[in-house]
C-alpha cells in the first residue's frame, strides 16, 4: 500500500533520473531546439518533484502555500514550454508572426504563471500532504490544462495534414500524447479527488513516463536529421574538380553552374544535402534528383521546410549531416538568408559551416545573385568563401 512516505522516496529519485535524461538528449544534438527545449522541460519536470516532495514533508501552512504557489508557476511555464516543444516535433509549426512576437508571448506565460500561483491562497492537509482548500485554482488550473491538450491536437491536425509519410504521422501522434499525459494524468487525479476517492498525487510518475516517450522518441527517431543518401547524378555539364574542406561561392544570376558542380560530386559517390530557395519539386525534374534530400527555404510551415529567420536550425541540420561522414552541402538562395536575417547573424552561420567543411573534410556550395548584393556583402562573402570564376 503507498502511504505518505512513498512519494517523499521517489519523487527525489524521479526528480534525478528527469535531470539525466534531459542532459543526455540535450548533449545527443545540442544544436536542435527540440533538444534544447527538452531539457527546459525535464529540468521544470524535476524541479516539480522536488516541490512535491516538500509539500508533502512541510507542517507549517504558510510554508506550505509559499512552496504550492511555487509548484503552480513553474507548472504553467512547463506547460508553455511543452506547448513550443509541440510546434518544433517533426517539423517547424511556428509562423514568422509568433517568432517576431516571441516577447509579447513569454511576457503572457510570466503573467498566467503569476496569475495561477496566486490563485491559492489557503490550503488543507490531508493523509497524503497538502491540498486547495477552495476551488478556485482547481478550476482555473483545469481550465488551462484542458487549453494546453485542446492546443496540442489542433496542432497535431495541423501537422498530418502535410505529413504524407505514415511513420512520421505515428510519430507526431505518439510525441502529442506524451507531451498531453502528464496534464490528462493530473486532470484524472482531480476528478478522482472530486468524486471522494483520495489517491496519493503521484504527478511525478506521468511526468517521467511523459520525459521517457519523449525522450526515446527524440534520440530514436532523430529529429531533424537528415538522411544521408548516395544518388547516382547525370551531369550535362562538366566544372572543374572540387576540393574537400573548401567552401565555394558561386556568384552567378543562374543557378546551373553550382548545380552542375554539385551533381558532379554526387557522381563519384558523395552524399549531398541541398537547401533551396527553388521548390523542391522543380530542381528534382530539372536534375533527375530522386532521393537527395532538399530542404525548402519557405516562411509557410511543412514537411522539409525552414523558415529562412531560423538559422539555428539551418545550422543544427547542415553540421549534423557533416559529421556523419564526406559530404557536400549546397545553398541556394544565400541573398534570400541575407534578406531575412541581419548580415552578422548570416556570416556566422556561413563561418560556422565553414570551419566544420575544413573539420570534416566536406564540401560547402553556395550561390547569390550579385545583382542583389551590395557591394559591402559581396566584399565580405568573398573574402569568407573561394569564389568561383
């Protein structure tokens, strides 16, 4: 039979095992904002644990209600983190008008969390800790729970909508379910509660099995990590012989010739990953590309799309693929970057790829229009990257 000394015992243990989950899937890709936002998520898991445990422990009431009040912000920042975890699983759901207003939104969860904490204000002990004595914060937590999981699924539609791929339709559903168990498990506690039937708040033991799904998932599944391929290219046009651990600048108004240059590296074997500013669909029937992977620079969210503003993922997605073995990374469209980020955000992205081609031993190709340069970009493109006469 649990008693009140159950959970003392095992919410540390959990809190601990939470932790070192977290680390390890943050160091499996530590460029990755899903591996990023894992952490924050198992760390605000943890730290619930740690709060319930001294609920349970404490005899003071005032002491008691300052530690609840606690557990209560945290949760709801957990919540808000969770939900952005969502938006990034399988693929990049954010829209450029919530990044811009990523401020506007931490300053809404800051608020709900100061709101929802200071909705208790008086609490009961039972045989198992510490309990609301009103029902106000139960409703008004019900309340943002029950928006968390309706949140959750009307995103999940939105994402099978585009995923045409049946795995990664299982996959985004099972992330969902994860990420929705430990509020669904908390709502279930309650209603037992309500309904007379007192059962020791074990909310810890959902949030470990929801940080091991989603945990496994992540590492398992790598999310965000592109398939390296091996495609036989037919070449029309021959260029001169690249050289491994260089990065070429291709100023031209036409993009062939870095094609070209491409294909004919994919020729002799070399696993190749192009992000493109052109569909993905017109450059495999202009170049017979069957199985190489594109990733699409496009502001609309998808399946194999990023968002131009989002050079942390152009870059967690370009090293990834280069340390996995020789490779050849082609970009498309770098006047498009430059036009989306500022110039000292673009040339770090471009100098991080770039030590990595000469640390990895792999090829970096990109190409600009320099009609749509000013004379200061191409000065310092060029000075950064070999250009190609």
């Amino acid at each position: 039979m649990i008693d009140q000394t159950t959970p003392i015992i095992i919410f540390p243990i959990i809190a601990i095992l939470e932790v070192v989950l977290g680390i390890y899937v943050f160091y499996h890709g530590k460029w990755s904002l899903v591996n990023r936002y894992f952490l924050i998520i198992t760390l605000l898991a943890a730290l619930g644990s740690l709060l319930n445990t001294a609920l349970i422990q404490l005899t003071q009431a005032e002491l008691a209600l300052l530690v609840a009040q606690a557990l209560i912000f945290f949760s709801v920042i957990k919540l808000a983190a969770a939900y952005y975890l969502n938006t990034v699983v399988i693929y990049d759901l954010r829209t450029t008008r919530l990044k811009e207003r990523w401020s506007w939104n931490v300053l809404i969860v800051l608020v709900l969390a100061l709101v929802s904490a200071l909705s208790a204000q008086s609490l009961s002990q039972d045989e198992f800790g510490w309990v609301f004595r009103s029902f106000w914060p139960i409703i008004w937590l019900t309340i943002l729970l029950l928006t968390f999981i309706i949140l959750l699924f009307i995103s999940l539609v939105r994402k099978t909508r585009n995923l045409q791929n049946k795995v990664q339709k299982v996959q985004a559903q099972v992330l969902t379910i994860a990420l929705a168990f430990p509020a669904i498990f908390t709502l279930f506690i309650w209603s037992l509660d309500l309904w007379g039937f007192h059962t020791p708040r074990v909310y810890g033991l959902a949030e470990l099995v929801s940080t091991m799904v989603l945990g496994f998932g992540i590492v398992k599944y790598d999310l965000f990590s592109v398939k390296r391929v091996q495609e036989n290219a037919l070449v029309s046009v021959r260029s001169p012989p690249l050289h491994h651990g260089r990065a070429y600048l291709f100023e031209a108004s036409d993009n062939d010739r870095m094609f070209q240059a491409l294909l004919q590296e994919m020729e002799m074997g070399t696993p190749a990953l192009i992000i493109c500013r052109t569909h993905p669909d017109q450059l495999r029937a202009r170049y017979h590309l069957l199985k190489t992977p594109l990733i699409w620079l496009a502001q609309s969210p998808g399946p194999d799309r990023i968002d131009p503003s989002n050079l942390q993922l152009l870059t967690h997605m370009t090293l990834d693929f280069m340390r996995k073995g020789h490779s050849i990374i082609a970009i498309e469209g770098l006047e498009f970057l430059l036009v989306n980020n500022e110039l000292t955000r673009v040339l770090k992205f471009i100098g991080q790829l770039r030590d990595h081609v000469i640390v990895e031993n792999a090829i970096l190709l990109l190409t600009a229009d320099p009609r749509t340069l000013t004379e200061k970009q191409k000065a310092i493109l060029e000075r950064e990257l070999e250009l190609v006469e």
